[in-house]
C-alpha cells in the first residue's frame, strides 16, 4: 500500500485527555517518523507535532480519533507527492 508523509500538529488544551492522546500515539507508534511536544506554560496548552510516513487513511484515523478527544485540536499538512521523489 501507497504511504503518504504527513506531519499532524496537535494542541492540548485538556490535561484529563493528555493519557488517552498518549496511548493513541502509541497504537499507530509503528507509522510514527519522530514527535516532538512543548509545553506552553504560559497559554495553558502542549503543542505537539507527529511526523508520519501511512497509508492516508491511517494518518486521517489517527487525527479523526485525535479530534474526538476532550480539549484537543488536530491538523494534518501532507508532503506533496512530487517532494518525496
């Protein structure tokens, strides 16, 4: 199957949702590139971004299931196909 490269930034406004986001990362970990969070103490919020190589399809489950999560907000960017060759 055809993988896109894709980076998905994530912000976590909900500390509560923060256990669920983790183990949700750790299900699609074998499509994971590397992630990188900060926390941004002074907004209140985590800033995450999750580099990925998937099926598209992986890569829009992952950030539907994301979105679905209390407080948190999730964007995908794809590499365009012609970068990658």
């Amino acid at each position: 199957m055809e993988t896109r490269v894709a980076v998905m930034a994530i912000i976590v406004k909900e500390q509560d949702s923060v256990a669920a986001l983790n183990e949700l990362l750790h299900q699609y970990g074998g499509y994971i590139i590397g992630r990188m969070g900060v926390p941004y103490r002074q907004r209140g919020v985590n800033v995450i971004s999750v580099a990925m190589d998937a099926p598209a399809d992986v890569i829009s489950a992952l950030s539907g299931k994301i979105g679905r999560l209390r407080g948190v907000t999730a964007k995908t960017v794809y590499a365009p196909e012609e970068a990658l060759h």
